[in-house]
C-alpha cells in the first residue's frame, strides 16, 4: 500500500489536492470515515494519502471555521480605507479569533487613494499589530513580505476590499480574478470561491480566501468570557493591577483596564468590541458549550 505524506493546498466538491513531501501534486478523495467522526480535511491541512486518498489528517495546532483551514501561522486582515467602509466590530472579532487560536494577525488598509486610513491605523498600531498599506500601482512590499517569510498565511476580508488585487501584487503570475464594489449594493463581489494555497517569491505559503458579506457568531469559534481579554493584548500590561481578580473590564471600581480607557491608552472602539463579544458570551449557555465550544 503506497502512503505518502503532504499538505493539501487546495479544496473544491469533495476533492483535495495535495502537495506531497516530494514535491508531487495528487488529486484525492476522502474517506468516509471522517464524516462519520465529524472530522473534515482542511487546507493546510498535513494529511496522508493511501492509493489516492486522504486516509489520515496529522495533528494540527489551530484551525479556523470561516474560512476553513488549518495550521495557520499568521492571518492577514484585508481592510479597505472605504468602499466597504470598515466594520471596526467584526474586524476585532476576527483579531479575537485569530489571538485566542495562536494566529499572528496583522493588518493591511487598501484604497487610501480613495479614503485615508490613518486614523484606522493608528488604532490597531497603537494596540500592538503591525500595520501596512497597499497602494494602487504599489511594487514594493518588503515589510509584509518579510512578516510571511517561512509561514503558512491567510488573507482574509469582506468582498471588495482588494484581497486578490493584494495577492496579484505579491505573486504577478497569479493574475487572480478581481472586481469593483457594486454601487448598488455598496458591497464586492466574491472572485475567490475556495481557499487556495499559493508560494510567495520569499518562500512562505499565503492562503486566499473567499470574501464576507456579513459575519455570524456562530461560524466561529466561542471564547468564554473569562478568556476574553486575554485575546485583547492592549489589555495585558493592565489586568494585574484590577482591584478585584474576577474583574469583567467593563463597569468595575478599582479596574486598571478601564483607567488606561480614560487615559486614552486603549481605544474606545477596541473596548466597546470587547464588552459587546463580552456580552454575547454571556448569553451563551452550557450545553452549547458542550456541543459547539472549541478550545486551543
């Protein structure tokens, strides 16, 4: 029985794709005994294939729900200066996903020739990720590069925020399907329909990802309150000093993390997106937890 081991780069209609140790590419069935689990292979995924089909997914470190994939080392989050305008809750939501699933996110504003961004990107510098630009025509791109160097990475972002037009510049010979913001609509349409891996010139692997439209809770993994702030980094150089060791870093006398609020060291856009996650964890119950809670 030939085994080989690999990483799948790319999945469509049932179908993996995988890239073999030896360099070899092979297209891949499932078996069934991963539905039967509940289990599913994941791009990014290191699986082994038997006869042509994935018999066998390794452990992984982390996975993400939406987009789906696995053994993510950074998340590059695709934001657009405008058109979309910037969604600051659903951004941090996904900054909470990646922080508590031990992916680095960093962030990179597209269309400032039509908007300025700055005052989005002050605030995410400010709470401790690194901030890039893309410009129309840009070449250079030495600073984000250098940041994927060496690891799996995933580009994620509402439609129409530039993703593929980003990758486009990073790997020319992608020629990756782009499109214009509906004026109708106000949103993009999605050119990317799969996650796909591809190879940057610098060696590193960067995962496109279909774009969103909208964000539901539930395609994401649940934090439990008191793993909130935790996900929150601008937090960490205060929650030590709250009067109470149970405190929530919302309403509580005597909290370090709403002093350094008022002292204006941590954004008011960042804390009102942890009160609201905050809140809708909160309204979680047990059994859910249970069933659908996921956990490092």
């Amino acid at each position: 029985m030939e085994q080989q081991t690999g990483m799948i780069r790319k999945a469509i209609s049932g179908f993996y794709y995988v890239r073999t140790e030896s360099g070899e590419d092979l297209e891949c069935g499932a078996k069934g005994i991963f539905r039967k689990e509940g289990r599913s292979p994941l791009v990014g995924d290191r699986v082994l294939v038997e006869n042509g089909v994935v018999a066998d997914i390794l452990p992984r470190k982390n996975e993400i729900l939406r987009p789906p994939a696995a053994n993510l080392d950074v998340a590059v989050m695709v934001v657009a200066a405008t058109e979309p305008v910037p969604n600051l809750f659903v951004l941090d939501k996904l900054i909470t996903v990646c922080e508590y699933k031990m992916i680095e996110p960093l962030l990179v504003f597209t269309k400032n020739d039509l908007a300025d961004s700055a005052e989005y990107q002050a605030i995410y510098q400010n709470a401790g990720f690194s901030v890039f630009t893309s410009e129309p025509g840009q070449k250079d791109y030495t600073g984000l590069l250098q940041k994927l160097t060496g690891k799996l990475s995933i580009f994620i972002g509402n439609s129409g925020v530039g993703k593929s037009t980003l990758m486009n510049a990073l790997i020319p010979e992608l020629s990756l399907e782009t499109a214009h913001i509906s004026q109708k609509l106000g949103r993009g349409r999605h050119t990317t329909r799969h996650v796909e891996i591809y190879e940057l010139p610098n060696g590193g692997l960067v995962a496109d990802s279909p774009g969103f439209s909208t964000v539901e809770i539930e395609k994401y993994d649940r934090i439990r309150k008191e793993e909130l702030a935790g996900c929150f980094r601008e937090f960490a150089p205060y929650v030590d000093d709250c009067q109470f060791p149970d405190c929530s870093h919302r309403v509580e006398k005597g909290c370090a993390v709403l002093s350094a609020l008022k002292e204006g060291k941590i954004s008011q856009s960042r804390h009102q997106s942890y009160c609201t996650l905050y809140e809708e964890a909160m309204q979680q119950k047990e059994w859910e937890w249970k069933e659908g809670g996921k956990h490092r």
